[in-house]
C-alpha cells in the first residue's frame, strides 16, 4: 500500500499531510518538510519473539523515589529534579553558542568524579576540541571518556561494550543512521536517533542526555521534533550578550517542571548563582522612572528582577510596542485594561518593555509589576525606595491574589525590601515582616502610587 507522504515542521514538529511555505502550528516560514518516514515495514525490530508480561500494580502501592546521583552543580541538579535518574533520557535544548557544552561538559565532569561511568559523544567536534575545552576549563582530570563520532550504530555498540551510567550525545542533530534514508538533521534522521537513544536507556539502565540545537534553518530539525520521546526536557536560555544563562526544565517526569537553574558565564566556563535575586538586582542604580521591582516565582523559588519601560511619544501612525523576556499579547492587554479600566491612554506612544538580565517570565502574577513600569514610565516618576510589586490583573480591571505570596515577600524582605504592592486577600500577608500595601484593583493601585492618575 502506498504511503501518503506527510510532512513535518522542523521548528516545533507539527505534522501537515501538505507542504505549505508558513506552518500554521508555530508560524515560522520555509520549515515544513517532506517526512521521509521512520524505516516502515520492512525492519522489524522487535523480532518475532513475544513480548514477556508486564508487571502490573494497584493504585495504593507506594513507589521508592528513583535513586538519583547528584552532581554536585546545586542548580543543575535542583532542575533535574534532585539529580540525575538513573535510565532516563534527557533533552538540553538551547541556540547555537549559548552554552550548552561547556555546561555539560562541566556536569560530565562532575558525576564522572562523583563515581558515574560517564562517555561524552561529541559529533560537532574533534576529541582534541573537546580536550582543549576541558583544559581551559579546569576538568582535565576528571574521568571522562571522550569520542567524536556520527554513526549511531557505532555510538550503540560502543555504549554496549562499555556500560557507562551516562552518556551525553552532543548534538542529536549530527547523529545519523543507516536505517533512515535522509541527511543527517533531517527530521526522520533526528527523530530516529533520538528514538534509538532512548529506548536504549530503558533498556540498559543508561542515562543519556542528549543535545538539540535551536535552529531557524529549515533544512535541520530543531529540539522540539523529539521533546515527546525524553523523560526531561531542558533549555537553556540567555542573551549572548549577558553573562547570565538560565537552565529551565519545561519537563519533567521526575521532578517540577518551571524550575530553572542559573548560572553565570565567567573565563572559568558557568559558574552557579545561588542568589539569583541578588544578581539579577545588582546592575540596578537608584529608583528611576520606568524601573519596577517583581517578586517572581521560578519553580519552587522565589525570584526578584528588575522590569524596565520606556514610554515616549511615536512618530509613526502605528506606536511600537516592544517586549523583551515577556510575552507580546499579555502586554497589549494591561495596556488595554489601563485604557478601559483607568482612563490612561497609550495611544500615540510607543511602548517598550524589558526584563533585565535576559530573563524570560510567563508568570501573570507580572501584571502589575508590568502595569506598574508602564504607568511610571508614562507619569516619568518613580516607584517608592524599596517597594516590589506583584499580581494578576483581571480584564475588569481588579487584583487577583497570587501564588505562594508568602515567599516572594520574604525573598524581598531577605533583599532590603521594605514595602511590597499586592492585591488584596493573599494569605499569611499579616505575619510577614515587610510593610504590605494592599489594592483591590488597578484604578485604586494607580491612585495610590501615582496620586489621582
Ligand atoms: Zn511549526
């Protein structure tokens, strides 16, 4: 029977049963491919024996937690989970050059001193590269075992003989194998070997981590094509012009996803930041117009940074509106309820937003942090000295409450902190020691910071 072909978006691995120049799923152009299939038919892998029975349990038993091998790296392991699990695979996805090897490099050496058997894959570059790195990096003496390779069926014998508890493939998009009839970086290409690698971590007991570049080419696939066959998902985040880079897991079978681990790029590689508010707060000067305070939660820690705003008359008939490290429409829509709810326009004005360090934030609770810089940016007046500002605004214009309110006034207290603006009704607001003033909804925050607006 003859196969309709399918094709594949090589950005976020949606299917389209035609080629088309823009994927509808993520919106990016000349990504979609034609799929040339996993080997269909043809090989059976499984052979003809019968399978054997699986253990089945009911739904009381308890599980022991997995055993998990630390790394010593506290902000590694805290977004793995608690460490590394034994027989899983992970994805560490991230753009070219942000960092990506040098940081598993360095978590390779790490669990190789930790007593983990640990073989480091490299199909990017020669094992002389790699050694180089090590050396300027301070790892030469860690046991590591080194190989530059591309032939997964080679990497597969070689990850057999030897047994190791971690192997680290860098990248997935440089493997191939002789089984799939396309380039290596090729979607069937990439997703195969990821398949290849990661049964055979269940089967073996192998951890392998495997690398995934970001890519904005159309012809390779990027890491997201194989977010669906690991046990973790990771990215790794960063401007490349910031020292800062922020691990972040968007899954994970093991542990809470949104954790996010933070490090700083130093001449000595990535160093871990265990006070991220502390260094995401450090370039800050005195108060100033435009610049607010968020009390943020990043996984299971609160974390405070810095919002910027800049307001100003547009010359063009379509104002700008530019964010960075937040996302577009919910910007559209606090500038929206402003107008409605307040009677603050922003018409005729460009607006750019930006969050200091090159952090990304999702959490809504940014809302009135976020219409708190714009407001003050507009007013051109500053917030109160030591005051940090969190909450969820609602298209009505009122305060939502937000989550684990407690911590994130305390990490603001840790700070210096004095005062914290949050909408009314959060918990356990009285027995903190921080001054917090409550607000109902946003035209009371707004005339009680900016007097009448
Ligand atoms: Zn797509």
């Amino acid at each position: 029977m003859a196969k309709s072909p399918s094709f594949t978006c090589t950005a976020c691995g949606a299917t389209h049963t035609k080629w088309s120049g823009r994927c509808d799923a993520c919106g990016d152009w000349n990504t979609i491919v034609e799929d040339a299939g996993l080997s269909a038919g043809g090989k059976k892998s499984l052979g003809a024996n019968r399978g054997s029975a699986i253990q089945l349990t009911d739904l009381q038993t308890e599980e022991s937690p997995p055993p998990r091998t630390h790394s010593g790296i506290d902000e590694l392991d805290r977004v793995l989970g608690g460490g590394l699990v034994p027989a899983s695979a992970l994805l560490v996805g991230g753009d070219p050059g942000i960092g990506k090897s040098t940081l598993l490099l360095q978590a390779a050496a790490e669990f190789a001193r930790a007593g983990v058997k640990t073989i480091y894959v490299s199909g990017e570059e020669a094992t002389a590269q790699v050694r180089m790195r090590a050396k300027r990096l301070g790892l030469s003496d860690a046991p590591v075992q080194l190989a530059s390779e591309t032939n997964l069926r080679n990497i597969l014998t070689t990850l057999e003989a030897e047994k190791p508890g971690l192997a680290i493939i860098d990248s997935i998009q440089t493997m191939w194998s002789d089984t799939v009839d396309s380039a290596p970086g090729s979607v069937s290409q990439v997703r195969s070997a990821a398949h290849e690698l990661t049964t055979f971590a269940k089967r073996k007991g192998v951890s392998v981590i495997l690398v995934g570049h970001v890519t904005k080419d159309g012809q390779i696939a990027g890491p997201r094509v194989v977010e669906h066959m690991v046990d973790t998902v990771l990215y790794f985040e960063g401007e490349r012009g910031h020292q800062f880079r922020i691990l972040r897991a968007v899954k994970n079978r093991f542990g809470p996803a949104d954790e996010i681990g933070v490090f700083e790029m130093t001449g000595r590689g990535l160093e871990q930041v265990t006070n991220p508010s502390a260094l995401f707060l450090s370039e800050r000067g005195k108060p100033s117009a435009g610049s607010v305070v968020f009390a943020g939660i990043e996984g299971t820690r609160p974390v405070l940074v810095e919002l910027q705003a800049l307001v100003a008359p547009s010359p063009h008939s379509q104002p700008r509106r530019t964010v960075v490290g937040w996302d577009g429409g919910r910007l559209a829509m606090i500038l929206a309820v402003l107008e409605a709810r307040c009677g603050i326009p922003f018409a005729g004005l460009d607006v750019y937003l930006n969050v200091a360090g090159g952090m990304k934030i999702s959490e809504p609770a940014a809302d009135l942090a976020v219409a708190a810089a714009l407001l003050s940016a507009r007013e051109d007046a500053a917030l109160p000295e030591g005051a940090v500002v969190f909450g969820e605004i609602s298209l009505s214009g009122a305060l939502r409450p937000a989550p684990q309110t407690e911590n994130r006034l305390k990490e603001a207290q840790k700070l210096g902190f004095t005062t914290a603006l949050a909408p009314a009704g959060g918990k356990a607001i009285e027995t903190s020691g921080i001054k917090v003033q409550q607000m109902h909804d946003l035209t009371s925050f707004v005339g009680e910071v900016f007097g009448a607006g």
